[in-house]
C-alpha cells in the first residue's frame, strides 16, 4: 500500500469513525480498515474499494443506526460528557451556598450556636433542593437546546467539499442526479496542533455553568457578610430590586458563551466554523457586558451606605477598603478584562484555525 492510499484510507476511517460514539470507534476503525483492506486487493485499488463504500456520512449511519432521535450518535457522546459537567458544576454549587445563607442567617452571635445551627439546616433544606432541582433542569434544557439546534440545523464540521453532502440537498435530489461519491472529497485528518483538547473545553464549561448557576439560583451569594451582635447581615453587591431586568441580559451572555464552547467541543479541532463562532459569540459577548456593565442598574445603589452602618465602627481591613466602592471604576475594570479575554481567545482561535486548521486555505 503506497503513503498515497494509506492517507486516503486514514482520511476515509477518521471521517466514520468520528461520527460514532467514542466507544464504538476503535472497534469500527478495525473492522473497516480490514474490509478495506480486502476490497482493495479484489479491486485493485483503494480508490475503488472507498468508491464502493460510498460517503463516509452514510457509512456511519449505517453503523450507528438510522433512528430518529433528539440528539444523533455524531454528537451524543459528547453531550454525554458536557451534561455530567453541567450537572455537577450547577446542582451542586446551588445547593451548597442555598443551604450555607439558610444556616448562616439563622445564627445570632448571642444565642445556642448548635441549637440554631439545626434550625438553619432545616429552613434552608427546602429551598436548597427546590434550588438544585430548578437548577439542574435549567442546565439541562439549555444543553440540550443548543445541542439539538446543531443537530436539526445539521452543522457539519467539514471542509466545503463534504458540505455537498447535506441531508436537505440528499432529499432534494434524485438518485440518479447525484454526483457519485469518491475519494477526492474526503478532508484531510487534522493536525494534531489544530485539535481543541477536551479539558480546555472543560475548563471554560466548568466556570461559565458555575458563574451562571449562581446568578441565576443565588444572586445573593455576590455580597459582603458583616458579622453583628444580632446576626450576620448580608449586603448584596447587585441591585436585587431589579434583578428581574438585569438577569435576562446575564442569561443570554452565559449562552452564547456556553454555545461557543459547545461548538468547540463538538467539532473538537479548530476549523471555519469554530472560529466563526468564536468572533460572533465573543463580539456579542462584548456588546452585552458593555450593556450590562454601563447602561443597566446592575449595582446595588446603596452598598456603600449598608456596609458602613452595618461596620459601624469596625472600619478596618477589608471592610474600610470597600467603603471606598467605586461602582463606575468597577464596572470599567470588568469590561475592560472581558474585552481582554475575548480578544485574546478569538486571536487564539483566529490564528491556530488560519495556521494549523485542516480547513485552512
């Protein structure tokens, strides 16, 4: 077997088996590169044997199976492995600080710690797991949004020729019209330099689901806790009163971020698609932090005020520090970092999809 038709029989077994749940994948690779293998020497040539297969899209779905479902084996084992994160990383935060605040409000510094202690477990249990519950099915629903509008919308993660390939040009074309299936249009195997690692994808998964499970389920865990002679005071840092406003604007941000890493994840190699997806999401991003940050109420007008008298006179440390709060300087500061960040990660995805992508002109 020449390098030629060993590249082309790589390129056709890469593009069958990623399309398969991971752990059918090696089984599948073996079983096709030996049919390959035997077909090529009865027909001569491995462009014949790969021409008699046909598209390699098709080949998987006849391994994987032609059932009508929410989300198809090219993309379920990896919504598998985001929706374990997801869960973990929303239902388990929630239900550690809902039921932290219940016991920690229900602790005067004068009383039977212990006995108040209790009491503050049990009110705070209800609403810890009705949290955690609504919590898991918001992180969930929005998983399972984004993964079936990929699928419905049929995202391929390909290079332009495959593209030709398109269920809705499939069923819009007679048999007898389509271009018959080759080799030529198989893509090349990504360069191991244009591969996006599954835990950098984990990484940005974990803190986006973390961050966004706590705005939305417990708001209140963003403040300043003052110990008083009567209890602990909780001085919120954003505006709670109009927090029904100002969370929608947060929501959709920490969607379109989810969505990008889902898109990453799923094409799981850096390609037009991905870096497209990373310039829109980031942008939009952008736009809505500066909305957020500059033209919304999203600080609480009165946390200096609420911090000073419930230090009274204990300005020291921290407490005095903050007393300085800058709600304006805050907010330039914060978008000036996520202005950083999504710049760097789009360079990032710009320069490796352009350098090292496999879809790279």
């Amino acid at each position: 077997m020449t390098a030629h038709e060993r590249d082309l029989m790589e390129r056709y077994l890469y593009q069958v088996t990623r399309r398969l749940p991971r752990g059918q994948r090696e089984e599948v690779r073996r079983e096709l590169e030996e049919l390959i293998t035997d077909m090529a020497e009865a027909k001569g040539s491995i462009e014949a044997a790969l021409t008699e297969l046909g598209d390699p899209a098709e080949m998987a779905r006849r391994y994987a199976g032609a059932q009508r479902c929410l989300i198809s084996a090219e993309y379920y084992d990896s919504y598998v492995w985001l929706m374990r994160i997801v869960l973990v990383c929303s239902i388990i935060p929630v239900f550690a600080v809902s039921l932290w605040t219940g016991v920690i409000a229900a602790v005067p510094a004068q009383t039977n710690i212990v006995g108040m202690t209790v009491i503050g477990m049990s009110a705070g249990l209800t609403n810890a797991f009705v949290s955690a519950a609504q919590a898991g099915l918001s992180a969930f629903g929005a998983v399972t949004l984004v993964f079936a509008v990929i699928e419905r919308q049929k995202v391929k993660l390909d290079l332009e020729k495959e593209k030709k390939w398109s269920v809705g040009e499939l069923e819009r074309e007679s048999r007898a019209a389509r271009p018959r299936w080759t080799p030529a249009f198989l893509s090349p195997v990504p360069d191991k330099r244009a591969v996006i690692s599954r835990a950098d994808s984990a990484v940005g998964v974990v803190f986006i689901v973390l961050f966004c499970a706590l705005l939305l389920f417990s708001p209140q865990f963003f403040a300043a806790i003052v110990a008083q002679d009567d209890g602990v005071a909780f001085i919120p840092l954003f505006n709670l009163a109009q927090w029904n406003v100002i969370l929608p604007v947060f929501a959709l941000s920490m969607l379109l971020s989810l969505a990008d890493e889902i898109v990453r994840l799923v094409a799981g190699y850096y390609c037009k698609i991905v870096m497209a997806s990373s310039i829109v999401c980031n942008l939009s991003v952008i736009v809505l932090s500066a909305v957020l940050l500059k033209a919304m109420p999203l600080w609480n007008p009165n946390f200096s005020l609420q911090l000073e008298l419930a230090l009274d006179e204990n300005l020291t440390g921290a407490g005095g520090l903050l007393l300085h709060w800058d709600a304006g300087a805050v907010s330039n500061a914060i978008l000036a970092l996520i202005v950083l960040i999504a710049a760097l990660e789009t360079g990032v995805t710009i320069y490796k999809t352009l350098r090292y992508g496999a879809d790279k002109t």
